[in-house]
C-alpha cells in the first residue's frame, strides 16, 4: 500500500489524480518507459470501476497483464477492483444452468479471470487471494458438463487460476484446496474436458499428490484412492486413440507420487476387484518403465 499511487489507494478518495513526479519525469530510456506502462496499467485499473469501460479494461488488462510488473498488487490494493472482478464473476452464474453461455459473456469473464490469475501467481498477493476465499467463486464453472466451447474456455481458464496458485510448493494452498474439495472438480475434468483442460486438471492433481499432506489425504481411504485411479486408468485407455505426450507425462507422475503410500498394497487387498488391481497393475507398469 505504501508505493500504490494515491488515485488507486483505498484510503484516497476515489477519483484523486496522482501527483507528478519531477525527478521521474527527467529520467530517460526504460524507467521512463515503464513508468508510462504503469500509468496505462493505472489508468485501466481505474477503469474497471466504471461499468461503462470495464468491458475493454478487462481485455486491454489481461492482453498486456505480462507487460505491466506489479499489476497484481496493483489489482489488490486498489479501490473497488476485486469487489468488480468477482461482479463479472457471478454476473454469469445463473447462465451456467441450463447452460446458456454466450462467446462474448465467455470471453469477458474469462478476461477477469485472467487477471485474478495474475493475482493467485504473484508472491505479494498470493496468500491474501487464498486467505479471501476468492477460489471458492471458480467452483460453479469447474462444476459444469456441457461441452460447448465457451464452457470448455471458462473451465480451462478457472483451472490456470488454481494451477498459478499450486505452481508454488505451498502447503498452506494444497490444505485449503482439499477442505474445499477441489480434487471432485478436478477428477471431473479429467474425464471430460478437452485435452488442455485435462492437462491442467492433472497437473493440480499431481501438485496436490506431490505434497505429502495431499497424498496422505488422497490415500486416507480406499474410495479417495480408487477414485483417483479409475479415472487415472480411464485416461490412459484414452489416449490410445488420441495420443498426449504432455498429457500422459503428468498421468505417470500422479501414478508414481501414489506408489510412494505404504497402503497401496493394503488397498488392492481390501478391494479386491480386478478395477482396483488393473489400476494398481497399471501403476508398477509404469514404474517399471520410468526405472528402465
């Protein structure tokens, strides 16, 4: 708060231009050159309170969101910001059942997303994302099933927010994510999204197993565990008809994290069923390849 420029500060008066500064201004070559991109940044943020000039805001932003450094605390901090980007948010719910998602409604939110993406990725604003609960407002779209494409890109866009947030070994993120029951939406779209969405699905599954509360989680019951593996296996058959390198990369990695469990074993005994020991089957198959 203390560097934010008085026109985005919540405790300014909303609207109050921003002082020049001299000695910034006689400063030539790339810090003036990125003090006029923090000015466009500013100036945008600004915008995104207006209802009028949201809609380009929320694109010019997200187009250029590489571009502005510090845009997520920037995005945080300001006056009104978060409150307007969970508005687009939940303007959008009462589409999604029966599903009636428009391109542009699709576009323009994901837009939004974009930026909280943005926010769930910076080391700033990371924990503060996660401690407002802001994930939770994502839930409904990873919830939905039609397969219409302005679906597809508002799953997959929800899912690179959660994947910003496990990118970074946090145990803080994988303990929240499971009290929420993000594993549910995940194994979801690992069955019927598109090969991106499922990409990333897996990958927020694998991070998850990857820490050992996530594992130990996954692997505290025969149902979570089998659960994971069913559709772990059904994806494999999948490929044989449509081939993934990336995609069967994170499936092998999610399979080699389960075989770190002591239950394993236990598991394929107590369950007993040739679904359980084809998955269990498939685990050390793989095992013995990465080995080889």
């Amino acid at each position: 708060m203390a560097n934010l420029p008085q026109s985005l500060s919540m405790n300014a008066p909303f609207g109050v231009t921003s002082a020049s500064n001299p000695a910034s201004a006689a400063v030539a070559g790339a810090p003036a050159n990125k003090d006029r991109k923090m000015a466009s940044a500013e100036h945008l943020v600004l915008d995104l309170s207006s209802p009028d000039l949201r809609e380009n805001a929320l694109l010019e932003l997200s187009k250029k969101r590489e571009l502005f450094q510090d845009l997520a605390p920037l995005l945080w901090n300001s006056f009104g910001t978060i409150a307007a980007l969970l508005q687009e948010i939940v303007s959008i719910y009462p589409v999604l059942s029966p599903p009636n998602l428009s391109p542009a409604q699709s576009n323009r939110v994901c837009n939004a997303l974009a930026l909280l993406q943005c926010v769930a990725s910076h080391p700033d604003t990371r924990m503060l994302f996660l401690n407002a609960h802001i994930p939770l407002y994502l839930y409904p779209f990873l919830n939905t099933t039609s397969k219409s494409r302005p679906f597809e890109y508002l799953r997959l866009t929800s899912l690179g927010v959660i994947g910003a947030l496990v990118k970074v070994d946090d145990t803080e993120v994988i303990s929240f994510l499971l009290s929420t029951e993000i594993i549910p939406l995940c194994l979801r779209t690992m069955e019927m999204g598109s090969e991106l969405s499922k990409t990333v699905a897996t990958f927020i599954v694998q991070k998850i197993l990857l820490d050992d509360v996530g594992l130990d989680y996954i692997c505290t019951t025969a149902e979570r565990f089998f659960a994971v593996g069913r559709v772990l296996g059904n994806m494999v058959a999948a490929l044989a008809e449509q081939p993934s390198s990336r995609l069967l990369k994170h499936i092998i990695r999610c399979y080699l994290r389960l075989s770190d469990n002591p239950r394993l074993l236990h598991f394929q005994i107590k369950k007993g069923s040739k679904q359980s020991a084809g998955s269990v089957l498939l685990a050390l198959i793989v095992l013995m390849i990465l080995h080889l």
